[in-house]
C-alpha cells in the first residue's frame, strides 16, 4: 500500500470564503473529501493535514520520511518566500508534488517565481480543486514506475 502526505499550507483553511474568485467556492473540507475518495480509488493511504505555520510544516516534511512515499503540497504563500521549506524538500529525498488552485504565473509578478518548484518532481497550478487531483494521480503513477 503507498502512502501520502497531503499538506496545505497558510490560509487554505479558508478556502470557500477567501478570494472566492480566485480560488473558486470549493471549502478544505470539499477538497479534502475529493482526495479521499480518489485515494480509495487509487488504493492509497493518504493522511491530511494543514497549517499555517512554515515551521509546522517544515516538520511534517522531515517526519514524512517515516511514512510517505511521496508528498502532495500546496504551499501557499511560502512558495513564493521560504528558503527553509526548499531546504527541507530537498533534504528528505521523497518526491513531492507542488500544487496551486490558481495559476500563480497569470497573478501578481512575485508570485510568478516558486522558490520550491526547482526542488519538487513537478507542478500543477491553475486547475482549482482539480491541480491537486492530477497531482495525486502524477505523483502516484511516478512513484509505482
Ligand atoms: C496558492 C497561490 C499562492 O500564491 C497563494 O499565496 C495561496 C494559494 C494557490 O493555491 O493558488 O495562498 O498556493
């Protein structure tokens, strides 16, 4: 059975009320239930979590090593800023999946830059609820060839 680390990182928990026209209605919950049943289809483990704090994260990356063999993650806004969730991607030597609601390269110019796509399998940004089901589905079909 593989297993996957879902994480989401600031201000995704208000997904459903925040910006609604940028990041469409779609709650965390909503989302996170579309993962679960494409992960019973998939025949995955999945386990989810979310946080607001770069540190917290960082740590669910280390920790993923015991577990996870790849990692799905919409960083938030620390795509764009954190050298330490890169260093951390990096250092775990698990594949991990950046994905975005938006599509970060047609917004403002500093969020076209991802500090962390250089270090992650690959990317999936613009597809609303749907980035992170391709994720999920690239991740695995990468992990099981
Ligand atoms: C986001 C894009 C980021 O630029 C932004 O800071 C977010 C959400 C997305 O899913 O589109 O919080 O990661």
């Amino acid at each position: 059975m593989l297993n996957v680390l879902v994480l989401h990182g600031p201000n995704l928990n208000l997904l459903g009320t925040r910006e609604p026209d940028v990041y469409g209605n779609d709650t965390l919950a909503d989302i996170d239930s579309q993962l679960t049943a494409l992960a019973e289809e998939l025949k995955i483990t999945i386990r989810i979590k979310q946080s607001n704090s770069e540190e917290v994260l960082i740590e669910s990356l280390h920790s993923s090593r015991e577990w996870a063999n790849g990692v799905l993650f919409n960083p938030g806004a620390f795509t764009h800023t954190s050298v330490a969730l890169r260093d951390a991607i990096a250092a775990i030597d698990i594949p991990v999946v950046e994905v975005h609601l938006s599509n970060i390269h047609a917004r403002e110019s500093f969020r076209r830059e991802s500090l962390l796509a250089p270090v992650c399998l690959g990317s999936i940004s613009g597809f609303g609820s749907q980035s992170y089901m391709l994720g999920l589905r690239s991740l695995i079909k990468y992990v099981v060839h």
